[in-house]
C-alpha cells in the first residue's frame, strides 16, 4: 500500500482524478479526516471536504502508474 496526498480544487479536477483511478483495477481509497471513500466514486469524493488536501490510499504493490497519473495532483 501507498499513500500520497492530493488537492482536487475543482470540479474537472475531481471528474479528471476518478476517470484516472477508474482505469485500474486495484482499490483506491481517499481519507478526509475519519472518513474513507473509494476514490472512483465522484459523489463520494464530493462528500469529502475538498478545500484541504485528501490522502488516497493505493492498495496494491505495483502502483508507480498511478501515482504517475496523478501527479498533476498530488502535493
């Protein structure tokens, strides 16, 4: 597992993260606080409080792609 941090300032910038997460197979989950949701839910994104930096969580031990794909994201 990894963890890395993200800041989703928008809304094409959350639709552009989940159609990224969505293309692998692996779970993704993002942290806000004590909440958890899976990061290739946009509404569960949006119930997030996106004006902080959110910690995404890539269960799986081969993720340098995606942490490549979300670097325009990450902090």
């Amino acid at each position: 597992m990894k963890t890395c941090t993200v800041l989703l300032s928008s809304i094409n910038d959350v639709k552009n993260f989940v159609n990224i997460v969505s293309k692998y197979d692996c779970d993704i989950d993002l942290a806000s606080g004590r909440y958890v949701v899976d990061a290739k839910s946009i509404m569960g994104i949006f119930s997030l409080d996106l004006s902080k930096p959110i910690t995404v969580e890539i269960h799986n031990d081969d993720c340098d792609k995606v942490l490549e794909d979300l670097k325009p994201y990450i902090q």
